[in-house]
C-alpha cells in the first residue's frame, strides 16, 4: 500500500512534445473512480480530510503547495516541478495554495463524489480530536 508522500512521475521530452506518463499500478492499488482538475486557482483550496477517500494529485503544469498534516502538525509540500505527485490517503488533512498562474492540478480519487459530503471532516479541531484519539488505540 502506498503511503503518504511526495514522488515523481515519468517525463520525456523530444522535438514532438513533452510526454508525462504514470503507471498508476506502480502508485496505488484501487481503482480510479473520479478524475478531476484544479487550475485557475485564485486562492487557497478547502483543507480538509477524508474518513474513506484516497487521493492522488499530480502537477501537469505550473507549481503550487500541498498543506499536509498526518498528524503530526501542517507542514507545506511543494509541487514545483511537472510531474511532481503526491498520494494522500484517508485521515490526511490536506488542501493546496500558492498557485502559479498556470498551475495544472490533475487528482485521481479513489471513491466518487458524495455531495452529502459525508466523508469529509474539514474542521480542523475536530480532526485533530480523532487522530488524537486513533493514536491512542
């Protein structure tokens, strides 16, 4: 199973184009259920978890900055380059800032969109509470 962190997808480059290639099977082992794209991006995304997605976020284009807590605090994670990715799993708060004007965010999720939100925590207190508590189990 793959676990939270930061890596880096295949890029290649001849006089045609650049080409970005994932392997997702080398990443993940579930099924992509959504894909979505986050670009345009005026001001910082929603921080948040989830209790049962997954996700995988993938920098097609310009750079921003992945806010992390694994429970351990936020840290910032930038995304700086093509290619750069970083894999989120379920009890991860997360959100993104710091867009550049073309920044190109492609994110792979493991579960479709719920719009009860039901597998969302985004207060952030309350999801300290729970991780606090899964520690101590």
């Amino acid at each position: 199973m793959l676990q939270f962190g930061k890596y880096k997808i295949k890029i290649v480059q001849n006089e045609r184009a650049l080409y970005s290639f994932a392997e997702l099977k080398e990443f993940f082992d579930w099924e992509v259920k959504r894909v979505y794209f986050i670009q345009e991006c005026k001001e910082p995304t929603g921080q948040h978890c989830h209790k049962i997605e997954e996700e995988f976020f993938i920098m097609a284009k310009g750079s921003c900055t992945a806010v992390i807590d694994r429970g351990n605090g936020k840290e910032d994670v930038p995304l700086a380059n093509i290619g750069d990715a970083i894999f989120v799993g379920n009890y991860v708060w997360h959100g993104f800032k710091d867009f550049s004007e073309d920044a190109l965010l492609l994110a792979l999720s493991s579960t479709n969109y719920s719009a009860d939100r039901s597998d969302y925590i985004e207060d952030y207190t309350e999801y300290q509470n729970i991780i606090a508590q899964k520690k101590e189990e």
